[in-house]
C-alpha cells in the first residue's frame, strides 16, 4: 500500500540502529506513524523538527501496519520557534495537545488546516495568543465537546453572558447564574470574539478551555492529565500579562 500526503511532525523517537519513528498530523490520514529510515542521523535532523510541514510518501505491505515514511521538507518552522520563550512554548503546547488527542487514522482536515495557520503565525507575537485561544476552542469543537455562548443556558437571554457552565460548556447570564455563580467558569468577552483580546483577558478564557479540556476531553481520552506542554505556555502568557 503506498499514498502521499503532507503533514505536522508532532513527534519523534528513535528506533533501532539509526531509524526513527515518527507521528505526523497528515491532511487527509490524520494523525498517522510510520518509521524514517535513518531519521536518527544527522542528515535527517534538520528535517525532522517537531512542527516542520513535511512531504510524505508512506509505504506498508497492509493497511494496519505501522509502514515507513518517505520525507521531504516543505516548511521548516525552527527559526520562528527558537525567537523567543512564546513561540517555543506555543509550538510545543500545539503539537503536544495534537498527539495528545486525536485518534489514529482518522482524518481531520479542517483542524488540520486551523493547526497549520496557527503554526505559520509562531513568530507574531502581537497575534499569537488570541490565534491560539481560537484553535483550543477549534479543537474542543472538533473533539466533540463544543462550547455555546449564544444564549444563557437557564434563562435564554443573549445579554449579559458573564458565564460558563462547567457541565454544559453553554452560557450563563447574571441574572441565569444567581446564587450558583460562584461555581460557573468565567466567559470574558473574547471568548466571544468581543473586546480588545489583552493578554491577561485571553489567560483568563485559556482557563475555561483548559476546564473542558481537562475535565471533559481527556477523561474521554481514559482519564489522562493533559501534556505538561500546555501549562509551561500558560506560564509564558501569564508572565506576558
């Protein structure tokens, strides 16, 4: 079986002698392995950075087996990633929470092409985070745990949504939240896609996201702790604010 594709390098192991096992977030296949032939060397390293966009050639004698990769490079992102402490951060949380959970070999291709986007805005800072907020809202959608702020959860109002069910992942107004609103997640407006998205205001909606990715996701996942990746770019944002 063979087919050609391109994809994110999400990881890599070493394998063997000089080989390498690697697992790319493709355009069409999904999150798929396969081994490089001599992807420990030195002449592979360059290639093979984790967020590098590759072209890939895989080969298998059956479907369901793990098969080798071909790999050619189409855009290297080390440099915008090595500039500074948040995009080295950014690109680790990316492909850390990518590996983390999407399942085998099955295709994703709008996530993909949001995941690409992203990547290729590592080196703008000015944009960065709030690109990056939208992603994690992006993933939870398209992990099947979407969040719903057009109207309050309890009450049907569309005005003053100040919160977030932590059980419903929907809206809750002032007045819908009443005596429980100690125990809701807070929704500031650029959750929204209101407002002037400052740095402190896109930490505080990363803490709503990462509750559902935390408490929803991954116990879909077998109950697993999310990729220490994210939380060292919560730190570098936080430190931002």
């Amino acid at each position: 079986m063979e087919w050609r594709d391109e994809g994110i390098l999400l990881t890599l192991r070493r394998h063997g002698e000089g080989s390498a096992i690697v697992d790319v977030f493709t355009a069409e296949h999904g999150r798929h392995a396969g081994i490089v032939r001599g992807g420990a060397g030195r002449k592979m390293a360059p290639i093979l950075q984790p967020g590098a966009q590759l072209d890939l050639i895989w080969r298998a004698r059956l479907e369901d087996h793990l098969g080798s990769y071909q790999a050619e490079l189409m855009r290297s992102r080390a440099a915008a990633a090595l500039s500074g402490r948040l995009p080295l951060a950014g690109l680790n949380a990316v492909t850390a929470l990518l590996a983390f959970c999407l399942p085998e070999r099955e295709s994703h291709p709008e996530l993909y092409l949001r995941s690409t986007q992203l990547l290729d805005l590592l080196d703008r800072d000015d944009v960065w985070p709030l690109a990056y907020l939208r992603w994690e809202v992006a993933l939870l959608e398209e992990m099947g745990f979407g969040l719903d702020f057009s109207q309050c959860v309890v009450t049907g109002s569309r005005i003053d949504l100040t919160y977030v069910s932590p059980k419903s992942g929907r809206a809750v107004s002032r007045q819908g939240a009443g005596e429980w609103a100690d125990r809701m997640l807070p929704l500031p407006p650029v959750l929204m896609g209101r407002g002037g998205a400052d740095t402190s205001e896109i930490v505080t909606a990363l803490s709503t996201t990462g509750f559902f990715l935390q408490n929803h996701l991954a116990p879909s996942l077998g109950n697993r702790s999310l990729p220490d990746a994210r939380g060292r770019l919560i730190d570098v944002l936080t430190r931002l604010r």
